[in-house]
C-alpha cells in the first residue's frame, strides 16, 4: 500500500512549518507528501524546501477542496491521506492509517479529530478547538460522513464518488458532503477516536461565528433539506437539535424582553435548558480547563447553536418562498 499525503495550504507558511515537521519522519518509499499552494501570498516554497515534499501550485485561491483534489490528481498512492496544514499529526497518524486500511480492506475511509491540547490561547480559540475534539470523540465509529482536517480515503473510492464537489462547496462542509456520498454508495467510514492532531488554529469571536454561520450552518441545512432524511451523527445528534431550539428561543426572548420584561425569565429558563443538554461538554471543558472556563463557554455555546438556528431558519424559510412563488 502506498500513502499520498495531500496538505493544502493557503497563506500559512508558518503553520505548514509545523505540520510538514510532523510528517517528515514518515515520509519514504511507500509514503509520499504532496503541498498544493492554493494561491499562497506568502512563501510556502521557502517552507517545503527544507522537507521531504513535492510542491504543486494553484494558479489562484481556490479553496481547499479543490487543492485537495489538484492535489489527488498528482498523487501516486492508492490511499489518500488529507491534512489541513494547520494540523500537526500525530507521530502514529500515518501508520495509524496503513494498519487500519491494510488489516480492513472493506473500510474505505477513516478520519479522527484535534486533540484536546489546542495551541492558540485565549477563550474562542480553546473553546472552539475543545468543541470539535469532544464532538469527534463522542461519535459513533461507523461514521455517516468524512472529514479531511486529518482523514485518509482509498484513491479507488475518491475517484468513483467524484472528489470534493468544490462547485457547490468552495470554503467548507465539501468533505462533510464526500462523506454522504461515499456512505450512499455502500462504503463504510471509520472514525478513529485515536487518529488525532493538533489544531494550530487562531479563532476570534468574528471568525468563529462568520464561519459556524456563513461557512458551516447555511450550506449544511440546504444539504441536510435536499438529502430529506434525518441524520443522527457528529453535531447532528439529538442534544445538537435541542440546543439550536433553545438557543433561538432565548434570542427571541431576549429581543421581546424590552417590550415585555417578563420575557427575561423564558430567556433564563433557555439558558438553563441549554446548559442541562451540554452538561456532557461542559463536564469536558471543566476537567480540560477548570470551572471558569466552563463557566465562560457558556455564552460562547449559545452564540454557537445561535448561528445554527439561524442558518437553518435562513435556508428552511427562503426555500418554503421559492416554492410559494413557484405555485
């Protein structure tokens, strides 16, 4: 078996440092490292001369779904490894993922999650980073869908489903989306609880909630309105679910409560109904971080399946007027 690593990288020389110094040891004759500069302002060249890599270019920003699949086009393994280069592998990843597709073969994908010591400091960032390690490592190992921060797929099963659909998915959920159509072709997919990185990312409030907003929330509910079937995994569990109602009813709360001050105590009761169904990652945050930290997530989960609710709404609500207008 031979392993094509595939780093998509875009104005992160400093990042990809990191991860390329992570990988480097496994590169060899059946481990091959691929960068696709997806339109770099930066010198990402100057970084990949001192490894073990061969650099391929995007002529312009493209996202890096298609980076990633410019990236599989060139690669000359039979299993494509994805790693976001703001993610720096663990020293097991790869062999990780050549034991499990060599001792498994009716696997064709497997992904795992950050791990729980994020670098950049600051609340946002820790919570944000902490939030998508729990997630992964509550979910089910029969995975419903993929994701190619750190994640590997047989070539022959990439190729069959077409790569990263990066016509309707340019900035984000594309491996979300390959990982639904890999699942509606009777492939299985692993979620490898141990196959962890460490997540470099700097998030901001802005960033943070731009994109669980913009990125994440819109695209993904007009992907989860055109499938028309309940799906149960990752962040689409039923406390995920409950969590977007709350949230959007102590909004609505809060907003109604200078016209009607009693509408203070349903936003508190909201509140408190959100943090009953986040016990489990608070209980998390707690043990990582102490009580404070704990304690300050809270308006931070809020904001968060706000955001959700409100892509949802967006999405649901324009599509229940496209089919009025279409009567």
């Amino acid at each position: 078996m031979r392993i094509s690593i595939v780093v998509p990288v875009h104005d992160n020389a400093a990042g990809l440092e990191e991860c390329l110094r992570a990988l480097a040891p496994s590169a060899g004759p059946s481990v091959e490292i691929l960068v696709v500069d997806d339109g770099s302002t930066d010198d990402p060249a100057a970084v990949v001369s001192r490894f073990p890599v061969r650099l391929l270019r995007l002529e312009r920003n493209s996202g890096a779904g298609a980076a990633r699949n410019f990236g599989a086009r060139h690669a000359a393994g039979d299993v494509l490894l994805f790693v976001d280069s703001d993610v720096v592998a663990a020293p097991d990843a790869v062999g990780r993922v050549a034991r499990l597709l060599e001792d498994r073969p009716e696997v064709a994908a497997v992904f795992g999650s950050y791990d729980a010591a994020p670098r950049a400091p600051g609340l946002v960032s820790q919570f944000r980073n902490l939030l998508h390690h729990f997630v992964h490592q509550q979910g089910d190992p029969e995975a419903s869908t993929f994701w190619a921060g750190c994640g590997a797929v047989r070539r022959s099963a990439f190729e069959a489903a077409g790569g990263f659909d990066t016509g309707r998915y340019t900035r984000a959920i594309e491996d979300i989306e390959l990982g639904y159509r890999l699942r509606d072709a009777g492939l299985r997919i692993l979620l490898d609880k141990e196959l962890r990185g460490t997540h470099l990312k700097r998030w901001t409030l802005a960033s943070f909630l731009g994109t669980d907003l913009r990125y994440r929330a819109v695209p993904w509910s007009r992907l989860i309105l055109e499938r028309r079937r309940r799906l149960d995994h990752l962040n689409l569990k039923t406390e995920h679910r409950v969590s977007v109602g709350l949230a959007l009813l102590g909004a609505i709360a809060l907003a109604l409560f200078f016209v009607h001050p009693a509408m203070l105590a349903l936003a508190a009761a909201a509140v408190a109904g959100l943090v009953i169904a986040n016990r489990q990652v608070l209980a998390f945050f707690a043990r990582a971080r102490g009580p404070f930290f704990a304690a300050a997530s809270v308006p931070l989960l809020f904001l968060h399946y706000l955001a959700s609710g409100l892509g949802y709404l967006w999405i649901r609500t324009g599509r229940s007027f496209a089919r009025v207008a279409a009567r």
